[in-house]
C-alpha cells in the first residue's frame, strides 16, 4: 500500500491563510493526531486531504496518485469521519451504515455482515434498529465511525471521532481505528482530546494553520 502525502499544501479563504504551507507523509498501519485549538486548521486539513478542498499551494498524494476532488480521493478509498457526523435522521443507525456500502456495489450479505461487525466495534450492536433520531449524540458519533470502518478504508480521515465520547467509548473508539491501521489503513485523526491523541503513533499540531510536530513519525 501507499503513503498519503501532502507537499507544501497550503489553503486560503480569500485572503485568510488558513493553512499555512506543510509537509506531511502517513505510512499505512500509522495514525497521526492533528490537534490544536478550534479554528487552527485541523478540519481544513482534514477535508484538504479528502480532496473536498483545493489547496491553494502544494498538492496530496495517494501513493504516485495525485489526489484532484472528492470523488475521485473517494474512489481510491479515502473515507472521512466528518465532525457533523453527516448521517441521514430518517435511517436506522444500521441502515446509515449498510445503505453507503450496497451503492458502491458491496454484495448484500457481504454489506450486512460489515454492518453488523462495524457496531459491534463501536458497542452498538444491539442499536442497530433505531433510527438515528432516537440515538444520543455520542451514539451518533459512533455510529459514523462505524459506517467508516465498515468501508474498509485505504485512508481513514476522522474529525473529533471522541468529542462527544465518555472514557470507555473514547477507548473503544480508538481501539477500532488502532484496528484499522493494523488491517494496514492510513488513519489521520483530528481532535482536541488529549487521552485520544496519545494512543495515537505521531502528533502534529496546528496554531493558527502553523503546523508543528510535537511526536514526529517514526
């Protein structure tokens, strides 16, 4: 599998550099913390990656592969984890996950037994009849990190997967991504939790779209 690099990547809102000019390169099996106070550029990061942004300087890369937009980073399996959780209210919580999986051609029994292995990752295997109305936040959020894992990701981009998260789940959560990587998935997390950042294999931090490294990669 492929590193994902960004190369001098860079993202402007008009006149305000959001993003200033970074460098960055994940190996598979790796997941790297971006952390920072809101409005520092981990979300803007994050989508840059996805190809849902274009940079205003540098570029990313999958591997040899220039990433362009958002579909197409979507068809070299770039999945993201947003921080809106961006799930359809009028599904089931299984339904948000199985629905995605069958319209990009996974078979039916194939696609139902991700779903099913998916929640139980995220300790929602007996929710997955309730429509995601009737779910608390934190079970919202888990249920979007399922829907990604059960994607089988090449590159899993997650923002703040724990930020509505007591302890245990925060552990199982990150244990599902610890579990990606080693299934060989790149996985980037933003978040501003310190306990999640930890178990995390290399920290950069943004200031004001500024990165640092406080834990570089290996």
């Amino acid at each position: 599998m492929s590193d994902l690099r960004a190369s001098g990547l860079s993202v402007s809102y008009g006149d305000l550099l959001a993003l200033h000019p970074l460098d960055l390169a994940v190996a598979p099996g790796r997941i790297v913390a971006v952390t920072g106070p809101s409005g520092a550029g981990k979300s803007t990061l994050l989508w840059a990656l996805a190809g849902a942004l274009a940079p205003t300087a540098g570029q990313v890369h999958l591997g040899e592969i220039p990433v362009r937009d958002r579909e197409q980073a979507a068809g070299l399996g770039v999945v993201v984890v947003p921080q809106g959780n961006g799930l359809a209210s009028a599904l089931t919580a299984a339904e948000n996950v199985v629905v995605p999986l069958l319209s990009h051609g996974v078979g039916a029994a194939d696609a139902h037994r991700r779903t099913a292995e998916a929640l139980a990752a995220v300790g929602l295997e007996e929710s997955g009849n309730h429509l995601i109305e009737e779910l608390s936040g934190g079970q919202q959020q888990r249920v979007a990190l399922a829907r990604a894992l059960a994607a089988r990701a090449v590159v899993l981009l997650a923002d703040e997967p724990t930020s509505d998260l007591d302890a245990a789940n925060r552990e199982r959560a990150m244990a599902a991504l610890r579990a990606e990587a080693d299934r060989g998935a790149i996985v980037v997390v933003a978040t501003h939790d310190a306990e999640a950042a930890a178990q995390t294999d290399a920290e950069l931090h943004l200031d004001e779209g500024v990165a640092s490294w406080p834990r570089p990669p290996a």
